[in-house]
C-alpha cells in the first residue's frame, strides 16, 4: 500500500556504467518529481513532470534522462555514471503543481558509483 | 548559494529541553513546509505556512511564518527521543525548494 514507491533501494555500480531508477505512485497524483540528496543532506530538485509533461529541468547533466509512460510512473535513466553522482534520489508527488501543495515522498533509492 | 538558509545545522539536546530552528532567505515565498526526514526514509510533511506571521501548532510543535513571508522557525516544547531527525524546511514559489536541514538529536 505505500503511496511512493521507488526501486532499487540500494544500487551499487561501477563508473561509465548506465542504470535505472523506477518510481510509482498510487495517489492518483498529476505532478511527480525526482530529487537528489547530497551527503550532506541538501535535497535538490532535477525534475517535474505533469500529466507527463516535463516542467521543470534544473541545471542536471544530461546524462540524466526521466521519462514518464504515464502520470503513475516516472523512472530516471542515468548514462554513463560518475563518482559525483552518488548520492540518494527521492521520487515525489502531489496532487498538481500549485505552490504549497504536499509533496510525498518514496523512501529513496540510494546510489554508490565505485 | 543555496535560496534557504536552516540553523543550527545540528543540534543536540536532553530530552524535556525547548528548542527552536530556524529557517530563513531573502526570497519571498508564497508558501512553506516544514517535513522531518528519518534515516533510510523519505522527508514527511509536517506544516505548512501561507500567511504572513502565521502560527501554527502540532501537540508540541510550533511553527511561525515571518511577516515577510521569507523565514519561519520551529519550536518544539519538551523535546522527547522521538523527535530526532532531519528537520527541512521547503519554500514555495514556482517550485518547491529545500534548505539543507537541522539535524536534530534528543537523547534520553
């Protein structure tokens, strides 16, 4: 039953490598986001879709590629993986993309580049 | 430069202590949010503030939007063990935007 889910929890990989993250919510939510969190624990937003439109794309490499099938799922293909990419990515929703709507979170998913 | 400043960034105390937080930018939001964020997890929403000098309570929790609409703080009255976690505060204006976060250590 949990509203934002995320996989994999943990992933561990090799530099120059590609991989995927899923996310799915069961909110019914229109908006979905992807955040990254450093070590030290600032959350920063790289992407909004709406109704799988991409709405916001902040400065992230263009390694970085989410793609949305349909408004439940927004997955986040990562190319060519560096060091500086680990970090813990949090898949979000909320109801639409007013200002002070709730964001819900998945549980992250956190990445190791070795 | 991050948009939204949170101090202290650590903080640790004896349970049954008050404590406040703060959260502060030059930035006018037209909204903010409070979430708390427990390890291996996601933040969860705790608050959130929209009008100017607003105050809001939860049980031992007091948040406070400035007049300005651009720094809040959280007070929390008797702290207890469970009250430990990553306290973020989030700003409203196109999107929503983080400060990195107090964290905060109650120990028995």
């Amino acid at each position: 039953d949990t509203a934002v889910s995320q996989t994999p929890k943990y992933l561990v990989t090799q530099m120059g490598n590609d991989k995927s993250i899923k996310c799915e919510q069961n909110l019914g939510h229109d908006t979905m986001y992807w955040y990254k969190q450093d070590s030290k624990k600032f959350l920063k937003i790289m992407f909004s879709y709406n109704n799988k439109e991409l709405i916001i794309n902040e400065t992230v490499p263009n390694r970085f590629s989410p793609k949305s099938p349909d408004k439940a799922h927004l997955n986040l293909h990562i190319n060519s993986l560096e060091l500086g990419d680990s970090a813990v990515y949090f898949c979000a929703s909320s109801q639409s993309t007013g200002n002070g709507e709730k964001l819900f979170f998945g549980s992250g998913t956190q990445l190791s580049v070795l | 430069t991050q948009l939204l400043e949170q101090s202290p960034q650590f903080l640790s105390i004896q349970e049954g202590e008050n404590l406040t937080v703060y959260c502060n930018s030059s930035s006018v939001f037209s909204s903010l949010q409070w979430y708390r964020q427990e390890p291996g997890e996601g933040p969860v929403l705790l608050v959130t503030v929209v009008t100017g000098g607003e105050v809001k309570k939860l049980k031992r929790l007091t948040f406070q939007f400035g007049d300005a609409r651009k720094d809040s703080s959280l007070h929390i009255t008797a702290a207890q063990p469970g009250d430990t976690g990553l306290y973020l505060c989030a700003g409203a204006n196109n999107d929503m935007r983080f400060g990195a976060g107090t964290r905060l250590t109650v120990k028995p």
